[in-house]
C-alpha cells in the first residue's frame, strides 16, 4: 500500500481502522506458528519494515484513531505524523500482558514521542492511555469527537499536502536521521 501511495500524486496519508478498533495488534493465533524461529524472524521482519516504511515516508502522514490501539496498533498510529484520537481510544504496548517483548518499532518510537521514563513506564506495565493522558504523554497530538476523527486526520493531511512536500520530506528524513549525529553533521 506505501509503495502504491509514495508512486500516486496523493500530498498525503490518512491511516484508520475500518472496524471498532484502530488496531488491536498482532493476530494472536500466530502464537503456534512464532514458535519456529525461521516463520518468526521473517513474520516480525516484514512487520518491522511496514512500520519503518510508514516512518520513512517522505509524505506527510496522520493517523485517526477511535478506538483501541494496541501493541503493534499503538506503534502503527505513533509512527504517523500527526495522531489525531477519540477522548476514548485507547493506546496501549499490550505485549508484555501476553509475556512478549516489545516490536514494531516501539523502541525507536515511543521514547522519542513521550520520553524514556513514560516509554519504560507504558511498556513494562502494558497499561491503556487514554485521552487527556495520552494528549499528556505525547501518544495523540489532539483529541476530538469519535465520529470527527477520520474528517480532522483528513483535514489535517489536506493542510500538510497544500504545503512544500519536499520540505516536509527534508525534515522528516533529518529528523529521523539526525537523532543521533553530531550538531556539525
């Protein structure tokens, strides 16, 4: 779906769940099939690329979440832009309630979006954010009303794809890359 949109004319893209829950993460029924290694280092690879992707692309992005976005689902929405939520979604690193480590980018994502102490606090604990909290910790940019999401993350695409999309492009790649270079670099 990236390389369709990044080869279109689109200034922009809007990621949004179609059923009750932004994302509810990782199909759980997969647990046998992660046991062997092999499945499990390709399955997680090519997750792990899609949320790179979505990262890396050189559009603006936004994300309209109304309902739950859980572990891979929270990582998917933070990987955006501009993170536009319900008062009542939910953001949650579910993994550690199921015994797993943390994937999808979350290492990389969620410290540089609410800091260490409030990354390691959300990840060890798996607690749901909801909300003013989630405005807080920095998981949404803005809320607004559940049946307004998808219209506000679409207004604010249609704001940032009128805008210098090459700028914008410029920025996002240094800032993903610049993170770790030298003030000179």
């Amino acid at each position: 779906a990236l390389d369709a949109v990044e080869s279109s004319s689109a200034g922009a893209l809007v990621l949004a769940g179609t059923t009750r829950v932004f994302c509810a993460g990782a199909n759980l029924r997969l647990g046998p099939k992660l046991i062997d290694a092999a499945f499990a280092r390709e399955w997680l690879a090519g997750h792990h690329e899609a949320t790179a992707r979505l990262v890396e692309c050189p559009l603006p992005t936004a994300a309209a979440v109304h309902g739950a976005a859980a572990g891979a689902g929270c990582n998917l929405a933070i990987a955006c832009d501009h993170v536009v939520a319900a008062p009542e979604a939910r953001f949650s690193q579910a993994f550690i309630r199921i015994g797993l480590a943390t994937d999808m980018g979350s290492l990389f994502l969620l410290p540089r979006r609410t800091g260490i102490q409030a990354a390691k606090d959300l990840m060890l604990t798996g607690r749901e954010v909801e909300g003013d909290e989630a405005i807080a910790l920095r998981l949404a940019d803005e809320l607004c009303p559940a049946d307004s999401v998808w219209e506000r993350a679409t207004e604010v695409a249609a704001t940032r794809a009128a805008g210098p999309l090459a700028a914008y492009a410029a920025v996002k790649r240094g800032l993903a890359e610049g993170a770790h270079l030298p003030l000179r670099a």
